[in-house]
C-alpha cells in the first residue's frame, strides 16, 4: 500500500538538519498532529500496517518521517537534540502549533527527546519497543552484552561487518532477499515471522543501512536520558513479550524518570509490535491518540514500584 492510498501526500520540508522527506494527510483539522518516527532500518513504510488498521480511533493529521539517512531523507544522521528541533520544526512547518509523537525503538528515544524540548507543545509520547539504556549496553560492548540481549549484540556486528565490506554490502543484501535468507536472518525480529508479508521483509533489505545505524548508535552513546524529567505530557510504552531488542529493566528506568508512564506488553509479538499486532498496538496507546489538550506541569509523583500498572495483552 503506498502513501496515497492511504491518503497521504509527500512533501519535503527544509530543517535545520537538512531536508526531511515526509508523508502527511489524513486531516481532521485539528491543530495536534500525529508524529511518527521509524527506527533504524526503517522508514516511514513501518507504519503503514497501524495507520491502516487505526479505524477506531482513526489516526488523523499523520505527520510520518523518514529520518536522516533512511528513506528518502539524505544523511548524515545528526546529534539527537538536533534531530528533535527539526522534528518540531516539520510539524510547525505543516501547520501544526502541537503534537503527539510515536517512536519505535530509536525513534521512542527521539520521540521523548521532543516532548522534553518541546513540553508545552507536546500532549502526549507513544514509544513502541523502545530502545534504552539496555541497547546502548550492547553498543557500547557488543561481545559483553551478548549475554543479556545477545540478538541486538549480533545484529550490531553483523553492521559493522557490512560496514567493512563497502559496496559489496548491497549486492550482498539482494542476494539474501532473494534467495528468501534475509526471511530466516529476520525472524528474532517477529514472534511468528512466517506471518509477515515479504514486502515488509524487502523493505527491512532496502532499509539496512550500515553506516547510518552505527552513527545513530554511536549518538546514543552520549545520550543524557535525565532531560526526559522535564517531560509533562503521559508517556504511553508498548512492546512485545518476546522482543529481543529491550531490556527488562529499562521499563523500571523510565517508570523513575517520567511522572505518568505506563508501558504494556503485548503477549505475541517480538520488536515490531506495530507489524504484527497493529490493531492491538493502536488500542494500547489510546490515551495518546485521544490527547488534544495542552499538558501542564505538575508536581513529581513517587515512581511506581517495580511492575506497577503494567498490563499483558494477547
């Protein structure tokens, strides 16, 4: 499904980062637009199984990005502060003085990263699957971390390799899409990966990109997550029970940081929650699709204990 049968349109929009291709449409005339940001090796097309299946709600006022180097936005990936103003920047630029934002996994941390530049702008942050302190763990010492999220640790050298071998990547990643190898190769990904369409497996070969996810990795290195404490706006965590990506605990280190969190997990899906379980995944972040208002500040509220207001659904 392309982007105008979904009732988008595409347009470019100059940042302070560099021009940002997006896919924008579905208007409701409301002033809050739906920001979505894609992951590494990902684009704006990760989105299409939950834009499709948003009937009640339907997802409005979509304002979906390819972020710097994927998709049809050029490089280099920038500083993620950076990123956030240009992200802001997008939305002001279509029209829209608010927003809602959803992440998945790097693109959760750039989506928190907005809401706490932009507080009084920002009604409410969706994160599917969302990368934290456990991911850059593994980035950091991908050997050493094999232990506790030994996919991520692969898939990160399995970068670096590619990385290392240049031009031969590409033609290296065309051979393992067809012959149907990229399918096998893809499945820590997915909780039923026989399920998943091979247009969503030949958009993950067009999407893996080397130099971009070790950049984006390396920026995130550095990243100070305690900016997250000016966040005012709910903060709404989806994920699947058998994402190998996410660590345990990083669920524990956002309940401490942000005063209205709630993370759920969905019992049959892996780290693209939104492909497999697109319906469930729109339900679970309802009160982000129905923020209009403008949050404002309140007091600091004790964290939840440990497990607090963390649902299982199937």
């Amino acid at each position: 499904m392309d982007a105008t049968e979904l009732g988008l349109r595409r347009v470019v929009v100059p940042t302070g980062v560099g021009p940002l291709v997006v896919r924008t449409g579905r208007g409701s005339g409301s002033p809050v637009a739906t920001i979505l940001l894609h992951g590494a090796a990902g684009s704006w097309t990760t989105w299409v199984p939950m834009i499709s299946a948003s009937t009640a709600p339907r997802l409005t006022d979509v304002v979906a990005l390819d972020l710097p180097g994927w998709g049809e936005t050029p490089g280099p990936v920038p500083d993620p502060a950076e990123l956030a103003v240009a992200v802001a920047a997008v939305a002001r630029a279509l029209g829209y003085p608010r927003w809602r934002v959803i992440g998945h996994s790097l693109g959760g941390v750039i989506a928190l990263d907005v809401a706490a530049r932009f507080p009084h702008e920002t009604v409410a942050v969706g994160v599917v699957s969302p990368s934290g302190a456990g991911a850059r763990a593994v980035t950091r010492h991908p050997f050493a971390g094999a232990v506790r999220l030994p996919w991520l640790a692969g898939m990160v050298v399995a970068m670096r390799v590619l990385r290392a071998i240049g031009p031969l990547a590409r033609p290296l990643l065309r051979l393992l899409r067809r012959t149907r190898a990229l399918r096998v190769l893809a499945r820590p990904l997915f909780r039923h990966p026989d399920r998943i369409g091979r247009s969503v497996t030949d958009a993950l070969a067009d999407e893996i990109r080397p130099a971009s996810f070790l950049a984006a990795a390396r920026a995130s290195l550095t990243h100070d997550d305690g900016v997250w404490r000016r966040i005012v706006c709910p903060v709404r965590s989806v994920r699947g029970a058998h994402d190998v990506f996410v660590a345990e605990r990083d669920a524990r280190d956002w309940a401490a940081l942000l005063p209205d969190y709630d993370d759920r997990v969905l019992a049959d899906s892996g780290h693209f929650a939104h492909v497999e379980q697109p319906v469930a995944t729109v339900d679970a972040l309802r009160e982000v699709w129905t923020a209009e208002r403008m949050p404002r500040p309140s007091r600091p509220r004790t964290p939840r204990p440990r497990g607090a207001r963390r649902t299982t659904t199937g």
